[in-house]
C-alpha cells in the first residue's frame, strides 16, 4: 500500500490523467530507485509512475509532454508564483538554479503531464500545491520549440 503522502493527480478534461512517458526516461529512473539515496518514498513515486503511466518510444513523443530535461513554465493556480524549471535526475538537481529533480514531490508530479494540465503535489509540507504547465519551453525528445 503507498504512503497517502504519494500524491499525483492531473486534473484536464481533455485528458484521461495517465502520465506519458518515455520507454528510456523510464528505464534511467529504475536506476534512480536503486541508487542508495534513494527514499522509500521516491520509490513510492516511481511505482506509482510504473503502475499508471503509458510508455512510448522517445521518437514518438508529443512535444506537449513534460519529460526528463525539459523546461517548463509553472504557475500556481493562484498566481502567486511562476517556476521555470527543468526536470532532471537527481544528481543534477540544484533547485537555487532551476534545476528539479524528477524524484522531487513536483518533479515526479510534472513527469509526463501536458501543457496546459495542473497538478498537484504534496510537498514535505504537507500542504498541496497546485500548478499549471503553462509552457513548455524546451522538450529534448521532440527538439522542438514551444511558443
């Protein structure tokens, strides 16, 4: 049974709120789960990505879809604060430089989520927080630029 402190929804109506992701970024993040510093909690995160999300090949990837070393514009649904982060493993992150790690509570939350989506993470908090995808600035998969 997973924590209650797991929480990832994706709220879209255009959406079915399975998280898409890549078949490689996937197969790295197992790696991540087996890594000594990994938590039992991240490891709760990454099951319940495993369990729900759809896996695609990379090169097949929409361009709308938050995958790992994209950057990404955030906003609270509130509007209080804008975040533009990339989504990295987590020996890269550096959150002082927008650098978030994907087995963070809003990294592991804006894995595979869409532009336009909101999702809600639970930080250590406790306290949800809801952000929309606004952009996507850069997604590596697709190469592809957003406007």
């Amino acid at each position: 049974m997973l924590s209650a402190k797991v929480s990832m929804t994706v709220k879209d109506d255009r959406m079915s709120g399975r998280p898409t992701v890549s078949e490689s970024d996937m197969e790295r993040l197992r790696q991540c789960a087996h890594m000594p510093t990994a938590s039992p909690t991240q490891r709760a995160f990454l099951d319940v990505i495993e369990a729900t999300a759809l896996f695609i090949d990379s090169a097949e990837m929409p361009p709308d879809v938050v995958t790992m070393n994209t950057i990404v514009e955030c906003s609270t649904t509130d509007g209080s604060d804008t975040h533009i982060w990339t989504l990295v493993y987590p020996r890269e992150a550096d959150y002082q430089h927008g650098r978030l790690s994907v087995l963070s509570p809003t990294g592991i939350a804006l894995l595979g989520a869409r532009c336009g989506q909101t999702i809600t993470c639970l930080p250590p908090s406790g306290v949800p927080v809801h952000y929309v995808i606004d952009k996507i600035l850069l997604q590596p998969e697709s190469r592809h630029f957003s406007r």
